[in-house]
C-alpha cells in the first residue's frame, strides 16, 4: 500500500477552492450537490483508510483478538511508519465512529421531540405556535409528515407577500430534502476535519437554494430577500431553529449569509448549469475536487484490496 494508504486522510485539501467558489459561480442546487457527494466519498475513503491502518496497530497489541498471522513483519510493511501510525489509527477510527454516531443520533432524537411537540396540533401542512418568538423551520417528517413551522411572533412581522416567501422558502427545503444534505456533509466533516469548509458552504448553498426555488414559486426575488431580511432582522435574541429554518440567522447588518443572500436575490437569477466549464475559475476548482474525489477512492480501494491480499497470504490455514 504504501503511502497511498493516507493519500485519503489529506485529500480533501483539494476540495478547499471549490467550497469558496461554487458558492460565488454555481446554481446553488448544483453547488450543493457537487459538495455533498465530494464531501461524502472523501469522508468514506479516509475512515475505510483509517480502519485498515488500524488493523496493522491492533495487531500489535498484546492480547488483541486478529490473528496472529496479521502481526507478522510482512503485513507491518504495508503500511510506513506501522508501529506509530497504526496505532494512532485505533483511537482516531473510535473517535470518529462515536462523534458521528452521537451526532446520527441526536439528529434523530431532535425530529422525534419536535414530532412530539407538534402532536397536539392539527395535523396539517402548516404549523402555527402561538409563540412571541419570531422564528421558522421545516421539519422533515418523510412524506406528509412533513411540516412547515412558524410562530406568530414572526407571521406578524411580516407582510402577505412575505409570509407567502417565507412558507415558499420552507416547502423548498422540504421538497429538496436539504436535510439530509446538511446532515451527509455534517457527518463528513466529523469523519474529517479538512472536510469543514465543504459544510459551512453546504450550509449557505442549500439556503440559497431555497431562496431562489421560493422566488420561482411566488414570481418575486424581491419579496424573498425582504423576507430574509425582515426575519434576520426579528429574530435576534429568538431560539436556534433547525438548519433548515430562517430563524436563527445572522442579523441583516452584520457580516455572513445573510446580506449576501438578500444581494443575490436582488440581482438576476442564477444560470442553470450542470458543470462549469473548465476554462474558468471555478470550473478548473469542481474538476480538482473531482480528481481529488476519485484518486481517494481509487486510493482507498487499492489500499483495502491489497490489505484484504497480505491479511488472507498471512493467516495460516
């Protein structure tokens, strides 16, 4: 295997410039589905690296339960720098697989309470709280159990062309399933560190997806980004809603996502592309992270392969 074992753990370096760009030069549904699935491939090929490192380190271990046939010098060889970095894989693989489990299932018991909460509510589309608070989320339920929730604190802030941008908005993160694209690229990032960048973009992307889907639906970009800022601007001091939401987002002012989606509403639409071309920034940025993505699986790939080998050459019959 060589060094291509780790060649997985670093590549998603390559995917730094495309995160910046893709936002800037991309339809947001395009950008949003080229970083999830680079950021999905890349997390996979470093943890299935990890774990084969992590094979040559616990067989190390005295009293370990492989056999003794993986222990042997030939398989140590595989991988350079054996004795530390096999066993700097076992605890690095068990941090993973815990933060990212912890993460599935906190993910899970948030739907599940929020589901609760909405129980003694008619069971429609639309879910109105008689909260103060002015925020709003979509909560994915599968199905018709999706919902749309919103206060009455924020629905009396708001205009009727404003409240239609705002239920807009979040039928569009419902429809898209932009949940489950935050939580493959929050889990990512969890499985690998240098996969952060690609979630704070996925997170801004799906957004703008929605806003622009919602512009669509109610034939003004103008009444969306009055909206966003008009909820932005309410909603200071209200309680974090769900990513998917838009409360709980940085005020109108201040510096992040949101003014440069209220000034990308108020320009023209974005262009439909499927790929950017390649004799462009962002163009030769998506074709890097591509390259990155397949020489990680590729890499991962040829490592388990020749890991599978040594392992099945070493065990006596």
């Amino acid at each position: 295997m060589g060094v291509f074992v780790f060649l997985p753990l670093v590549l998603p370096l390559t995917a730094w410039p495309i995160a910046r760009l893709a936002e800037q030069h991309l339809h947001p549904r395009t950008a949003t589905r080229l970083l999830t699935g680079v950021a999905a491939v890349m997390a996979a090929c470093s943890t299935l690296c990890l774990a084969l490192v992590m094979v040559v380190g616990t067989a190390q271990l005295p009293g370990n339960p492989l056999p003794d046939g993986w222990s042997d010098p030939e398989v140590r060889a595989a991988v350079p720098y054996d004795e530390v970095a096999g066993k700097a894989a076992i605890p690095a693989l068990l941090a993973v697989l815990v933060v990212c489990g912890r993460t599935w299932w906190r993910h899970a018991r948030v739907r599940r309470r929020a589901h609760r909460a909405l129980a003694g509510l008619r069971n429609t589309e639309v879910a109105v709280l008689p909260d103060g608070a002015p925020y709003a989320y979509a909560l994915p339920g599968g199905g018709r159990r999706d919902r749309v929730v919103v206060t009455t604190g924020l629905l009396e802030c708001l205009e009727p062309a404003e409240r239609r941008a705002l239920f807009a908005h979040e039928r569009a993160h419902l429809s898209a399933r932009h949940h489950r694209f935050l939580l493959t690229v929050r889990l990512a990032a969890q499985a690998n560190p240098f996969l952060r960048p690609l979630r704070t973009a996925v997170s801004y992307t799906t957004e703008r997806w929605a806003d622009e889907d919602a512009a669509r639906t109610v034939g003004s970009r103008r009444a969306v980004a009055r909206a966003i800022g008009k909820a932005a601007l309410v909603s200071r001091g209200a309680p974090s809603a769900t990513p998917a939401g838009l409360a709980g987002l940085a005020g109108l002012a201040a510096a992040g996502p949101v003014p440069r989606r209220v000034a990308a509403l108020l320009g023209p639409a974005p262009a439909v592309r499927t790929w950017p071309s390649l004799f462009t920034a962002v163009g030769v940025a998506a074709w890097g992270a591509a390259t990155g993505a397949v020489v990680s699986a590729m890499s991962s790939a040829n490592s388990a392969v020749t890991m599978v080998l040594i392992l099945h050459a070493a065990t006596p019959l």
